[in-house]
C-alpha cells in the first residue's frame, strides 16, 4: 500500500516578502526533505486599495487557496510568517480539516505553524502588536487614522528614535495632523543604513556582503503597497482565531528583531493561560526570516513539526 501523501505546506508570507524569489531556496529545500508545499502573493501585495478591507481580501485569498487544495483531497498545513500570522489565521475560517469533514469535503486545514509571527486573537489587529513591540505612543485613534491615512511618503518624526518599526504614528511634513506612516517598511526593514537586512541577520558577513541592493530590488513590489492599503491592513481585527480549534506549533525565531522573542513567549503564554491551550514552540537559532537565512534548518524545523502531524 503507497505511503500517503504529507500534507501540502502553504507558506503564507508577511508584510515584506511578498515576492516569491524570497521563498524559492526554502521550497526548494522543502521539495528535497519529500514536503509539497505552495505559495502565492496577496492582493495588498504593492497595491492600491481596491474595497477598503485589505486584510480581509488577503484572507480571502489564502482561504481560496485552501479551498483548492482541499477540494482536490490534499491536507494543509498553513506556515505563517510576520504578519501573515494574522491573514493565515483569519484564513483557515471555515476551512479547517474538522469543519470540511462536518460538511462531507475532503481536506482542510490540519495544523498551523506561526514562523516569528503574530499569534493574534479575536479583536487583535497587527497594530496592536506594533504597540504592544515597540511602545509606540498611539496618538490617534485607529478608527481617526484609517479614515485619514497619510498618502505621501514623507518621513516621520519618530522615525530616528524607532530604529527598527516598520510603521509608527508622527507628524507627516506639511500636515498638522498626526498620520500613520510607513515608510520605515522599505527603508529599516528590507534594508538598513549598513545594507544589513534587519530581518535576515544571522547569515555570516560574507554572505550578506553586495545583498542589499539586490534584496531591495526583489523585493521592491512587496514594499510598494499605498499607505492607504497598509493603514487599513494593520487596522483591520481579527475574527477568527483559528489556533484555539487546529493544532498549532509555533517556531520561535530566538534572535528576531521585528517579532522578538519575547513578544512570541507572551503570545504562547496568552494562548495557555487564557484559553488553556498549548502551543507547540520550536526554537529556531534565527532572526526574523530564516527562509533566506537558513532555509535547509527551517526545513528541518518543519519537517520535526511534521513528524508528529495527524491528518
């Protein structure tokens, strides 16, 4: 009798690696350690804004591809990264291996593994772990700032003093009000003023030496999205916090600059003590995105997580 199929891992990306370039050297890996895995490239992804619910577009999106795949009686495993914590975990709404077995479908959703992402709740939105980070003063209510987000890419005040936010609230030039800016996304966190990338800064010197520019350039789409999309993306609650009904494992990136460490333990500890359910933690001796860094040792990461996957 054939060995059944593992199930297809479905990389869910984060704000700033929406390119598929970023994830090919894992998938690649992935294929070699015998794990089917898909990706794609969210609809936020360097665009303008098109119904005013970028976060849930996006989460359309990937459930859309969960469906896929289900339907065609394949199991899934959702690998979010970053902020993909969020979308991918609104995404398995309605979609998970139990709820498609109650309707009579193959396939689903069987585990999730959140990669130095968000772990959110009902409620949360990605800038409340922006806050809950970095201590940024909230200075406008969210609902305010969506409704007035500052379109011109123009520095922030506080941009100095934040040295590795990918959004802050501050002053935009020429405006009185205070706005959402985010233009520390292209500029502190694909790349630093010393060409290092933030989120990739556990490669040896040699290896990152002369990447700067060219990680700027693949992933210039990525960093292209309106500031429009962005407020409403990071605004925008979650509904649906999937980890509380599928098992869940969380790789934990220990030298993460963007998701620390630290902020990952008090999400595994919120999801205990609150809810009574225990995420599976796996430590990674990485920064915040091994899948360019050290995509053979993420393999292996997933892989162990798969090993003891019931589908």
């Amino acid at each position: 009798m054939p060995a059944k199929e593992p199930p297809t891992l479905l990389v869910v990306h984060g704000a700033a690696h929406g390119d598929p370039i970023f994830y090919a050297k894992f998938r690649d890996a992935l294929q070699r350690a015998g794990i089917p895995s898909e990706g794609g490239t969210a609809p936020s992804n360097g665009s303008l804004p098109k119904t005013g619910r970028p976060f849930y577009d996006d989460a359309d999106y990937w459930r859309a591809k969960i469906r896929a795949l289900a339907d065609a009686g394949k199991d899934v495993v959702l690998l979010m990264h970053s902020a993909g914590g969020g979308t991918g975990t609104e995404a398995a709404r309605g979609v998970t291996k139990a709820d498609r077995a109650e309707a009579g479908l193959p396939g689903g959703v069987v585990h999730l593994i959140y990669l130095g992402a968000y772990i959110p709740d009902e409620g949360d939105t990605i800038l409340t772990f922006y806050n809950d980070e970095w201590k940024l003063p909230l200075l406008v209510d969210v609902k305010k700032a969506v409704s007035r987000v500052c379109t011109r890419f123009t520095p922030c005040e506080l941009a100095s003093s934040v040295p590795h936010s990918t959004l802050t609230l501050g002053r935009c030039a020429g405006r009185r009000d205070r706005h959402l800016c985010h233009r520390l996304l292209r500029r502190q966190l694909l790349q630093r003023r010393d060409a290092r990338p933030v989120s990739a800064l556990d490669p040896p010197p040699e290896a990152l030496r002369g990447r700067g520019k060219q990680w700027k350039k693949e992933g210039k789409a990525t960093s292209n999205a309106s500031s429009d999309t962005r407020g409403q993306f990071f605004a925008q609650p979650l509904t649906y916090a999937a980890w509380k009904d599928v098992p869940t494992s969380v790789i934990l990136t220990e030298y993460d600059k963007i998701v620390t460490a630290d902020h990952q333990r008090r999400r595994i500890q919120h999801a205990k003590e609150k809810h009574g359910v225990d995420l599976q933690v796996v430590p990674l001796a990485s920064s915040h995105s091994p899948f360019l860094s050290m995509p053979d040792k993420l393999t292996e990461a997933v892989r162990a997580i798969y090993e003891g996957i019931k589908s």
